[in-house]
C-alpha cells in the first residue's frame, strides 16, 4: 500500500490550495464555440459539482480537463502544475483520474481484470513483461479492496460486458478510482439509474472520494445538493454562477437559466 | 487440453506428447510433417499476440518470420565457412533478434492506429519488403533463394543436425520454450494491457497507459518469436526463397489463428496443427485443397468466429454440469448428416477438376474408392442428390443442436456454470 | 517526346481503370467500413465471365452482361455472406472478404484452369486509331478511355443528381438516420456492394482482354488498388482519383524508363566505382524499383499523412 497515491487533501496543509486551475478555456469544434471561456478554481479536498442545460458543455469540459481533447486557447493546472494539452495517460499519471457518461470499460475482461489494469502503473509496473501479475502482491490487494469496495466481490469473476448496468456504472467508479488519483473527475455516475440504485450510487461516490478532490456532472439535483460542497452553473459553455448550494439556490440567474426549466 | 490454461497438467501432457509422437509415428513424412507443425505452432502463436492479444490485425507477419529465416542462412554459412563460431542449438535466438529488431523498427511506423489502417499498413510494408527481397539479390538470392548446411557447425556432444529427429527435437525443445514464454507474457502487465488495449484502447489511456506503446512492444515481441521460427524454418530445409516472407505465408498464418480460435491462447495451436496437417496431407491427395482450405476459413468466420478453440471452450460450462450427453445424440445427427453433405460436394468439386483436366478429362476416376465415369450423366445425378439430401437434412439437424442448446440453458444457470 | 506522350496516354487509360476499380471500393469501405479484400476478385471475374459470355455471343454482348452478372455474384455474396459476417465487426469482415478472394481465385483455377484463357481485344476493335510521331496507337486503349469516362460521369450523375444517389450519400455519413427515415439501409448496402461489384466487372472486362486474363490477375491488381484508395484517403472519391492517376503513371513511367541512380550521378559527372558497396544499391533502375513504388509511397504516406491525400475519415 506504501506506493499508492494517498488522496489526503491536507497533504500540502492548505486546504484552500487549488486541486484543478482552469483559465480562461475556450473550445471550437470547426466553426462552433463549446466553451466560450471558462475560468475555474477547484478547490483541495472538496466535492465540485458541474451542473447546467444539455449542450452546455459540461462533459467537453471534462474532456478538456482530461487531455481527452485539445484546448483551442487557454491553460489548465492541476495541483499548481500545467497540463494544458498533454497526453490523457501523462494526465493521469499525474493523479486526476476520470470516468465517463456512457460506460467505458473493459467488455471482454472479468470486473477483477478491469480493476486490476487500473490499479498497475500507479504501482509502477509500467510496460514490464517479465513479472508476473499474480505475483504481484500489492496490485491484488489493491484489487481486491477496491472490488469490494463497489460491491462487485462475489461478481470478480464475470466479464464486465455482461454485468448489469448499475454494476456497471459501480466498476466504472472502480476502474477510476482504483489509480488512486487525489482528483477524480465524474461524468454522470447516477444516470440512468433507478432510485434505489441511485442512493447507493450516492453511497458508493461519497465513500471513495472520501478525503479527496471530487467534480462531478450531474443532471439529477437531489444527488448534487445532497453530495455537493460547492457548484459551478455551466450555460452555453459560460460559467453563470459558482458557490455554495445555498448560493446557487438562491441565485436568480440560475432559476432562470436552469432550474426553471427543469421544473416541470 | 481444457484447463490448459489453468492448471500445470497441461504443459506435462504437452511435452509428453511432442516427446512420444515420434515413437508412434515413425515414418520418416510423419516426423518431417511433425517438425512443421512446431514451427508453425511457435509462428502461429506469436501472430496470436498481434490479432488475439492486443487486436492488431497484420497482412504482413511472414515479415519477420521470412527476415528471420534470411538472416539466420546467412549466419548458418558464416559458421560454415568459420567466419564466426556459434552452436546451431543456439541459433534461433539470432533469428529472434532480428525479427525482434524488425518488429520494432517496423512498429514505429504501424503500430499508432489499430484497425483497417493497421491492416493496410502492414500489407503494404509486407508488399513492399518482398518486392525488395527480389530486388536486393546479393542478400535474398532472387528468385532462388539462399541454402545452407545446418550440419557445417559440426556436431557437438554427438549432435550434428545430420538425421530428422535430431531437428524435430530441435523445433520441439524450442517450441515448448516458446509456448511457455509466450503463454507467461500474458500473464505480466503488459500482456494484461494488450488485452485492455485491445477492448478498449481509449479507456487504457486514462488508467496511464499509452496505447501506442502497448502495441508497439507486443509487436516488438511478437516479432521476437516470429524470427524464431524463421530460424527453425531454415535449419529445417535449408533453403528460404522470397516467398518465405511474403503475402501468401503471411496469409497463411491468418488462416492458422483464426481457424484454430485466437480469442484462446492454444487456439492458434490447434489451428498450426490442423493447417499444417491439411496442407501437406490434403496436397497429395487432391488438387482442390486450397478451395477446402478457403472454404473452411469461411465456414468459420460465418459461423464460428470463435474458431475451433471458440467451439471446444463453449462446452466448457456444458461439461461442468455435466450435461454433455444430452448435447451428444444431436451431435451425432449433425456429423451423419454434414459428413453426406461433404461427400456430396467434395465428390462434385472433384468430379468437376477431373473433367476440366486436360489430360485425364474423359478417363474414369477414382472416387473414394469408388470407380466412376463423369463424362456420363449418371454419376453426376446420384452425387448432386446424395449433396442436396444431405444439406436439406444437415440444415435441419443443425437447427435441432440449436433447440437441444436452448433447452440446455436454464440448466446450465441453475447449476451456476453459466 | 513521343516517348512521353505514349506513356502518358498509357498511363491516362491505366489509371482510369484503376479508379473503375478504386471507386467501388472507395464507396463500399465509406459506407459499410469494410476494405473489400474480393474487390480485386470481381475484376477478375468480370474478365473471366466476358470471356466466358463471348465464345457465345462475342464481345459486344458480353460487355453488358459480363457485368451485371458479376454485380449479382456481388449482390449475393453481401446478402448472404458479408451480412451474416456483419455482427462479429470490421475484423471479421475484413477477414470474409480476405477468405473469398482465396476462395475465388480457388474457384476460377477449379474451372477455368490456371492458364491463362484466350480472352482476346475484339476484331472490330483491333486497329490502330491515330499515330503520334512513329507510334500507332491502338482503338482499343482509346475505346477504354471512352467508356471509363462515361461511366464515371454517369457515376457522378447518380451519385448527385438521382434520389437513389442522394440517399447513398446520405447512408454514407448518416445510415441511421436514413434508417430512421424509413429507407432500407442493408438493401442500399447491397445495392452498393452489387454496383462497385460490377463496376470492378466492367474493368475486368476491358482490362482484361488488353493485359491478360489469367487466376493470378486478381492478386496483381488488388494490392495495387488498395494502395490507391489508401493513398488517396480512405472513403474519399476525389482522392480515390487523383491517386488513380498518379499510380497509374508511377507505375506506367517507372516500367518504361531504365534509368538508375548511377545514371543520375554520371549525368552530373560523378562515378561510383564497381567494387564500391554502394554500386550494386546505385544501379538498380527505375523499372526495377517498380514493383516496390506504389508500396513505398503507401508506407510513405501513411507515416507523413495517415489519413491519405483527401481523407478525413479514420476507422
């Protein structure tokens, strides 16, 4: 366990410290503007929901973040070091981590291989071909408690083309998080789900961001008032408004842009 | 064969079995046949972790194998002609280099996206080096090719390469290192990885991998083994011409894996064996065996993509419950009926080479045994009913195995196999 | 000059041939995203089949029906081969299409032998046309542009101006809204597979004749057309042209030409001497090196611009 990215947010003592920097983002595909500049401070240790309309840009937000697209102006820092434009796997070595709105993960290999490949570069395994996985002591254990900690232990060995979508949505939170990364980015872990699933989707988020940095994309406003720290209202890839749930609540301008028009 | 990949047996009863076969089958074609097959069993496999590992589909595999097999004859005659002193045993390993350093010189280039891309580039790399190997002939020999004597090193502890055996327990000691290695880089992070890649290369990414590299390094090692083999393949007939490295021999790997089933490592073991088996049996009996061999190949992508491995592991749940019997009486329709339906229309392909002949068009053949005339109307009439009878009760006895699986189903679920 | 000239209408009538060749295969892979390994195959059948159809009817006859009859082997192979294949993905039709061209080289060897047949230019066809300086150009090579030509423009026609053509254009980048919108998309799959099929046919019939009609055609042309539709950029008609011609000429002109690197430098007064190692590398010839070009620029092209000349689509 000694080698695993510890996710404590006191590590560096400041707690008002910035997890992810972004300033001034912006974003063209061909002719169109996603993103129409966005600056964002995203602080140590807390849970950060993005919410807003569809086509607001939330999830090329992520994709931004991630390294998954390139920036067309603009610079992101995450833990005070710049990662505008680099690789998605520099990014995550670095310790951000991310899941994805329509479940990506390994369909042809079992729930405990899917974890397990998540959880072998941050051991420092690399690219080795002479050691053998079995053996590797602390990737299993790693393996094992994560598998656990999603509730997929008596399921480790099915393909994860086969499991059900919630469980499927549990091992995408577990392929993300098995890393270890201290920044974990969440694209829509509830949607889709039934209530009863989404409670303990709920559950599952809250306890293995516990002590590290959260954002989340989330449509469903009970689960991001319920787990949020702070909120950033994302419209037409303009940031609106940003503060605590009470803040944003209460702020007209987002009544009027968003909430409004969910309330049917 | 089952567990193979489960348990140690396996591997015991696969070396057994390549020391024995020689005892058993002892004629002199058999242990040549034999000594093929582990080639093509190492070859095979190393392609498997291009298309079955880390789903990289090549057109151009013989590459290595045939660089492979170029420079371990030019190595072979430097031993000969004592420019350098290096035990023939040993030798494989030079071919391996080369076909490793290939792999990853050529990796450089082929390897950044999967898919169609991958395919052509690696046609185009394959069209490209053997169109070369005609033109460089000071290195490739031309059209004749390069021979050597894998007995000029002289023997050593009473190994001199000299008679068949000694080179079949060649092949055999290098093949079972190979599996072994092989089969043990599945097992590691990167093998692990391949596969990760090969489903979903965008999600390796953002666990920290970089796809790209992934590739590249599976084919450097693919490479590795591919040259290995081309080693054994020039000790073996001391000859290599172009067509060693070029896209017919690439092809003919293609068919090996995806015939033996590259979704299980021993797959393209079973597809070496068989292939090797057929081509060389299968020649001497019938003009037609490359249209069988094609057909075969279609046959099992249409309906079993899985390949023959795919087919075999689908009753592993089934053997579990221990339900194969009931699966059995339907089997045995299904083999009566498709072995009609075969004798049906490999009469009629046959019959149809036999009159296009020139020489022998008008004289009667002999057709399994049986004399018959195909330039009357007769024969033709029985064989086209035996064919279409045949078919039209083999398509029903299929769709009967299909019910007999239905039914299997709950079963199998409640005895928690499936 | 003349010289020149000849080539370059040589190299024009080749190269219109292998864009006959390249845009059915350009329109099948940008559709159903499957590099048919058969296309070449089908070339050769409509070579086989012209020559087949004309020991009854002769040539002009067998010009119409050679063909369509290659376009309903097509047909039928996409309906109940490629489509069975279809759920498996990409690699498994690649590899269907890679099977049956085995498969159907095995079959034209099973009937028409592994000779060459005496697929011959027809008589009313067999003379020469115009002569430029000394050379007589033959009716024939002129008859092929003709009709290379007017098919394309009828191609492009259908393609822009026709409702069939719209909704394959439309299937092309949108199938399931053309689905959607109640249009038969596997149907108009195998009306496309079926039509690239016969135009392959159609080549195979008019190069067969001027080149040779023998099994191992198939294999000859097939690795260079797909040199062209990569070079040119998979799924680009207009790349899928210009590729056409260039190849065409690369490989027209560097056949005819027997110049090597040794003549370039003894041109400019430089020698290399015979005991040199780089002497036997300086004089390969240019029309040595043919055979490796189309492949060399392939690579080429794949490392510097993978997506080819004039393409934007990446599987």
């Amino acid at each position: 366990m000694g080698r695993i990215r510890t996710g404590s947010p006191e590590q560096g003592g400041n707690l008002n410290s910035s997890a992810i920097k972004l300033s001034s983002v912006k974003k063209n595909f061909g002719q169109t503007e996603i993103i129409k500049g966005v600056s964002l401070d995203i602080v140590k240790g807390e849970r950060h929901a993005i919410i807003g309309p569809n086509g607001a840009g939330k999830s090329t937000l992520f994709n931004l973040i991630s390294g998954r697209f390139p920036l067309t102006e603009g610079t992101i820092e995450l833990g005070g070091e710049d990662i505008t434009n680099l690789d998605p796997e520099l990014i995550n070595r670095k310790g951000l981590a991310r899941s994805f709105q329509i479940t990506n993960i390994f369909p042809k290999m079992s729930v405990y291989e899917n974890v397990r490949c998540a959880v072998l570069w941050s051991l420092g395994y690399k690219y080795s071909f002479w050691k053998r996985v079995s053996g590797l002591v602390d990737a299993s254990e790693r393996t094992a408690e994560i598998v656990e900690l999603i509730g997929l232990k008596d399921r480790h060995e099915r393909l994860a083309g086969v499991l059900t979508y919630a469980e499927q949505r549990a091992l995408e939170i577990g392929v993300t998080i098995a890393g270890g990364a201290n920044v974990i980015l969440l694209d829509e872990p509830t949607a889709g789900m039934s209530l009863s699933e989404r409670n303990d989707a709920v559950e599952l988020v809250r306890k293995v961001t516990e002590g590290k940095t959260l954002v989340m994309v989330e449509h469903d406003m009970s689960v991001v008032f319920g787990l949020a720290d702070r909120i950033t209202v994302l419209v037409y890839g303009q940031v609106i408004a940003t503060g605590k749930p009470s803040e944003i609540e209460e702020n007209r301008a987002v009544q009027e842009a968003y909430l409004g028009t969910e309330q049917q | 064969m089952m567990n193979f990949t489960k348990n140690n047996v396996g591997w015991v009863v696969l070396v057994v079995v390549f020391l024995v076969l020689p005892h058993v089958f002892t004629q002199s074609f058999a242990l040549s046949l034999m000594t093929q097959m582990g080639i093509a069993i190492i070859f095979a496999l190393s392609y498997n972790m291009l298309l079955g590992q880390v789903g990289l589909l090549s057109f151009g595999h013989a590459v290595y194998y045939g660089l492979g097999a170029f420079f371990t004859a030019h190595l072979i005659n430097w031993i000969a002609a004592g420019v350098i002193w290096f035990p023939i045993t040993l030798v494989p390993i030079f071919g391996g280099l080369c076909g490793m350093f290939f792999g990853f010189i050529f990796g450089i280039v082929t390897t950044r996206r999967p898919g169609t891309p991958f395919a052509m580039i690696s046609l185009g790399i394959a069209e490209m080096v053997a169109a070369s190997a005609l033109m460089f002939t000071a290195f490739f020999g031309g059209e004749a090719g390069i021979d050597t004597n894998r007995t000029a090193g002289g023997a050593m502890l009473g190994i001199s390469y000299g008679p068949q055996i000694q080179v079949y327990y060649l092949v055999v000691a290098w093949c079972i290192v190979s599996i072994v290695g092989m089969y043990a880089i599945t097992r590691t992070p990167l093998g692990r990885m391949a596969n990760a890649v090969r489903d979903n290369p965008e999600r390796a990414k953002f666990v920290g991998y970089n796809p790209t590299r992934v590739r590249w390094m599976t084919m450097t090692l693919a490479g590795f083994f591919a040259g290995l083999a081309g080693s054994l393949y020039i000790i073996n007939y001391e000859i290599v011409t172009f067509e060693t490295l070029g896209i017919l021999e690439s092809g003919r790997v293609v068919l090996m894996a995806f015939i033996g089933g590259i979704g299980h490592f021993w797959g393209p073991i079973i597809g070496a064996v068989l292939v090797t088996f057929l081509q060389s049996a299968l020649s001497n009996y019938t003009e037609a065996w490359l249209l069988y061999f094609g057909l075969l190949f279609l046959v099992i992508i249409m309906f079993s993509p899985g390949g023959i491995a795919g087919l075999i592991a689908k009753h592993d749940p089934v053997m579990k419950a221990g339900l194969l019997k009931r699966l059995l009486p339907s089997y045995m329709i299904v083999s009566a009926t498709g072995a009609v339906m075969l004798l049906g229309f490999i009469s009629i392909i046959e019959m149809i080479y036999h009159v296009e002949s020139a020489i022998s068009g008008n004289d009667p053949m002999a057709l399994f045994g049986v004399m018959i005339n195909p330039s009357t109307l007769n024969p033709w009439l029985v064989i086209l009913l035996m064919f279409a009878v045949g078919t039209a009760l083999f398509v029903k006895a299929t769709r009967r195995v299909g019910q007999v699986w239905d039914e299997l189903g709950p079963d199998l679920q409640s005895k928690g196999v499936i | 000059m003349e010289f020149f000239l000849v080539t370059a209408l040589n190299s024009l009538s080749y190269g219109l041939l292998l864009f006959m060749l390249s845009s059915g295969l350009t329109l099948i892979f940008s559709m159903m995203g499957v590099l048919n390994f058969a296309h070449a195959s089908f070339y050769m059948l409509g070579a086989y089949a012209a020559y087949q159809v004309g020991l009854f009817t002769g040539f002009w006859p067998a010009l119409f029906i050679a063909p369509i009859l290659v376009g309903a082997i097509g047909a039928f192979v996409e309906r109940y081969g490629l489509r069975t294949v279809h759920k498996f993905g990409h690699v498994a039709e690649l590899l269907f299409t890679f099977g049956l061209a085995y498969v159907i080289e095995e079959v034209v060897h099973l009937i028409w032998g592994r000779a060459p047949v005496d697929y011959r230019v027809p008589g009313s066809l067999d003379f020469t046309i115009f002569t430029i300086f000394t050379t007589q150009y033959p009716a024939y090579r002129a008859f092929m542009m003709i009709i290379s030509i007017s098919m394309l423009i009828s191609l492009y026609l259908i393609l822009t101006r026709t409702r069939i053509g719209l909704i394959v254009q439309a299937s092309l980048t949108h199938p399931e809204m053309v689905e959607a919108l109640g249009h038969n998309v596997p149907r108009v799959f195998m009306f496309v597979f079926a039509g690239g099929a016969a135009l392959a046919g159609l080549a195979g019939v008019l190069g067969g004749n001027l080149f040779i009609t023998e099994p191992g055609m198939a294999f000859a042309v097939g690795t260079i057309i797909f040199v062209v539709v990569v070079f040119g950029g998979m799924g680009s008609l207009p790349g899928a042209f210009v590729a056409s011609l260039l190849i065409g000429a690369i490989q027209t002109f560097s056949v005819a030409l027997d110049y090597s690197f040794l003549n370039l430098l003894q041109s400019v007064g430089l020698e290399i001497y015979k005991d040199s190692t780089f002497y036997g590398l300086a004089s390969i010839t240019l029309s040595q090196l043919a055979p490796v070009l189309p492949y060399l620029l392939l690579v080429l092209m794949l490392i510097f611009r993978p997506s080819g000349l004039m393409g934007k689509r990446e599987t």
